[in-house]
C-alpha cells in the first residue's frame, strides 16, 4: 500500500489492512504538523471476522504489548510524556505475526490522538527552536513496511 491508500484504509469504516508476511510487519506514523504532540493510538483488530488473523501482540516504543484477541476490540496506547516527546511527529508500531496459519495479518484500523503542543505542555526550549512553516501542513501519513 502506499501511504494515501493505508490513511484511507485505516481510517474507513469496514477496510483494513493485510500483510502476508508471517513474521508481521511495521507501520511508521507520522505527521508534519509541527504544532501536534501525539499523544495515544486507538488499535482496533477483529473486526473484518479475523480474529485468527489479529497481531498476537503490538510492540511500541520498545512495550512488548500481548493482545490476544477473542473478539472484535479496539486496544487503547496512551503515549508516556517521555514517549510523545521522544517521537515528535513519528513512531512505528509493529505488529507481531497472527496466528492464522497461512501467516496473514490483518489490522482493522488505527486512530492517531494528539494536542497542541501548548496543551501538552511541550518544554519551552524545544518550542522556540521548532520554526512554524506553513506549507508545511500536509496531513497525517502513515507509511507500512513490510507490507504486502
């Protein structure tokens, strides 16, 4: 998928993604909003009638996450203050392979949560050297590797 196809996907009610890759694969999301401290993710797995095919687990920012599903759910990432500061604007998460054994992978949706940095309360020191540019506002982009 390229980036436009997986924020359609992500983001549409009854799409999804697969990976074939029996290992699992890795999705890196990011923004160029230099105003937006991400705060949390939303997962949601299941929900296509793939239990068997949900990620087992979900690593982020280096948290070995079990999800085990048995159901359609959404799994909620709140970001730790270290986290969100030390992503500015992009992070991976990746999802460990499922248990379907043909080694397909699907995720149903992800959904980005964050604030204004000023809400956030994003050190001074890091705001001042962060310049505004306003072409420079495109949106959200959430780019997958190993994706097939």
């Amino acid at each position: 998928y390229n980036s436009s196809q997986l924020k359609n996907r992500l983001i549409s009610n009854g799409m999804y993604i697969v990976s074939t890759k029996s290992n699992g694969f890795s999705l890196e999301v990011r923004t160029s909003n230099k105003s937006a401290a991400i705060v949390a993710i939303r997962v949601l797995v299941g929900a296509s009638n793939t239990i068997d095919k949900s990620p087992q687990h979900i690593v982020l920012f280096g948290r070995f996450i079990n999800l085990n599903p048995t159901n359609h759910r959404w799994y909620d990432f709140p970001f730790t203050r270290a986290e969100t500061l030390s992503c500015d604007n992009n992070f991976t998460i990746s999802f460990g392979p499922s248990n379907d054994p043909s080694g397909i992978t699907v995720v149903d949706s992800v959904k980005v949560y964050y604030k204004t940095k000023d809400q956030f309360g994003w050190p001074e020191e890091a705001l001042s050297s962060t310049i505004e540019d306003p072409a420079d506002q495109a949106d959200n982009q959430l780019l997958a590797n190993d994706i097939s």
